[in-house]
C-alpha cells in the first residue's frame, strides 16, 4: 500500500510537470514596457516549480523508504541540528531567490527617468472654481505662472 501511494505521489508529480509543458496556456505581458516585471513572475514561476517538484518528490520517496515494516521500530529525534540547519539555510536561499530579482525590479519601477520631466503640480483643498491649478518648475525655483495647457491630457467641459 505505501508503495502505491508513492507511486501514485510521483505520477502527480510528473503529470503536473508533463502538463505545465504541454499546456497551451502562458503569461501575457503586464506592460510593453515592464518585461523586467514579466521576467520577475515567470523566474518566480519557475522556482516555484522546482520547489514543488522538489518537495514532491521528497515526499514519494519517504512514504516509500519509512513505510511500516513489522520488524523494524521507529526512531524519535525530536531535534535535529543538523536537519535544522540545512532547513533554515534551504529556506532562507529560497526566499532570497524570490525576494531578490523582485526587489530589483521594484527599484526601477520607482526610480525616475533620467530623461523625465520635471514640473510643479498643486491642489488646493477647496475646490475653486477652476480645479486644475499646475505650475511649472522656474529655474529660480519660484514658482512659474499658472497655465491649464501644462495639465495632459484635460477635457474641459463648458457649462456656462
């Protein structure tokens, strides 16, 4: 029976891989300019699998390796320093390998382009009359004179 179960187990295992690559199915992009994010969740993706993979497999091959045998008797460890520590390293490399790339790719989303326009926009609380209220960005660094074409785009409605 536990071999069974094991076999079973990997058959799993191999057919969620077998249809991962057979699927017709694919991400689609975000942004035509965000493929630094695209590539993020598809290597996210893929260590994912591996480590599912991984943890399938391992588990077909306990339940087949520690079944239940009549003559042999079970060991209790309850600590293990040396399991503890390959665990903790295993997990803090997998969680490096997924916070990583994402992190870098979150430092060029925010950072501003070098080639980026720079302007003063303000909002009173109280909306006035004319909502809109942008200023450009003086070289004196006084604020420019107020003009509603520097606001992209506006749809001005009359209703007087």
């Amino acid at each position: 029976m536990p071999t069974t179960v094991a076999i079973v187990f990997l058959l799993i295992t191999v057919g969620s891989v077998v249809f991962h690559f057979w699927s017709p199915w694919w991400w689609t992009e975000v942004a035509s300019n965000w493929g630094g994010m695209d590539d993020t969740i598809i290597l996210t993706f893929w260590l994912t699998g591996f480590v599912f993979v991984v943890i399938c497999l391992f588990i077909s091959y306990c339940v087949w390796k520690f079944a239940y045998k009549k003559d042999k008797r079970a060991e209790y460890k309850p600590e293990d320093k040396k399991l503890e520590k390959i665990l903790t390293w295993a997990t803090t490399l997998g969680v490096a390998a997924l916070l990583a790339p994402g992190l870098i790719i979150w430092n060029q989303y925010v950072s501003v382009p070098k080639n980026a326009l720079e302007f003063d926009v303000s909002q009173p609380i109280c909306v006035p009359v004319n909502p809109h209220s942008s200023r450009m960005k003086c070289t004196s660094s006084v604020r420019g004179s107020t003009d509603l074409s520097y606001v992209f785009p506006l749809i001005v409605i009359d209703v007087g």
